[in-house]
C-alpha cells in the first residue's frame, strides 16, 4: 500500500476526484481529503481526515520516545551511580526510567497534538486559503493506471507526493507548524 497525495483548488474539485477514484474501484475508506471546512465534508459524505491523520500526535510521540530512549539511559545510569549499594537501587532505577521514558512519549505526543500532521505540513498555507489535498490510500501495481485517469479527467489536481503508510520518527521537520 502507498498512499499519494494531491493537491487540488478547492472543494468541487476534490469531489470531482472523490467520485473519479471511487468509479475506478477504490474503496470509499481509502480516499481521505484535508479541508478546512470539516462541516461540508461530512455533509457531502466524504472522508474527513482522523484525528490521527491530521495532528501529528503519533508521529511526534515516536519522536519522544527516541529522545525518552536516550534520557532514560542517562538517568539510569545517574539513579544507579547515586544509589550504588542500596538495596533497592535497581528497583528505584527502573522506576526513574520509566518515567522519563513514558513523560517524554507523552510530552511529544501532546505536543504533535497541537501540530499538523508531518504530511500535512507542506499544504498548511494552501488549506488555510481554502484549497483541498486528497490522500489515496491503494496498491502499488494499480496506482500508475489510476495517475493517468485523474490526470486525463482532473488537469487541476496536482500530484502532490508519495508516501508510506507507516509514520516515520526521522521524516518531517524538527520545527512543527502548529495547527490552527
């Protein structure tokens, strides 16, 4: 599966798309469309973005957790060095760890939350003015027939982009646009 992106004018045109793709035998589930009005995306049946798709809670708390990886060794190592001898040294080690290891998940996947989406990003300007980008969810042996139909039937919708399905900790800027 991969997913691709375009990018297109507005509203009308993502609909136009909606009903291209869907007449091409893509699932209904598989099309997601980013808008900034949610309200006539859910009244003309098509698929708003989830929550998850677009904030960028995952993918920042992914981040969190490498950072947690590296902080917990630290402090790991520094509760173990302090506690040396202790009898429960250890056990007050592992409990130091996890905390930082599950505050820093936690700070990154709230942070993502008031952020766009890594994908997402690139279009903020272009939603904010009113414009649309469609993300096609389908197989990789049926995507270039599928390019050649929206690019025969939509000349407005410009490819925008593939991407994995899979979120990518080290993709995306360090520098988080924040949702509005």
């Amino acid at each position: 599966m991969i997913r691709i992106l375009y990018r297109l004018p507005d509203l009308t045109c993502a609909q136009k798309l909606n009903q291209l793709v869907e007449s091409q035998g893509v699932s209904h589930n598989r099309i997601h469309i980013a808008h900034k009005d949610h309200l006539t995306l859910h009244k003309e049946d098509l698929n708003d973005l989830s929550f998850l798709e677009e904030y960028d809670t995952v993918h920042s708390g992914e981040r969190g957790f490498l950072v947690g990886i590296i902080l917990t060794v630290l402090v790991g190592l520094s509760v173990y060095e302090l506690m040396e001898g202790h009898p429960i040294a250890s056990i007050i080690t592992l409990f130091a760890s996890l905390v930082v290891l599950g505050y820093s998940t936690w700070l990154g996947g709230l942070i993502g939350a008031s952020s766009d989406n890594y994908r997402l990003q690139p279009f903020h300007d272009h939603l904010e003015q009113g414009g649309s980008v469609v993300m096609l969810d389908i197989d990789a042996d049926s995507a270039p027939k599928l390019m050649n139909a929206i690019a025969h039937h939509i000349p407005e919708a410009e490819p925008a982009g593939r991407s994995q399905m899979l979120d990518n900790p080290f993709k995306g800027s360090f520098f988080l646009r924040k949702h509005s």
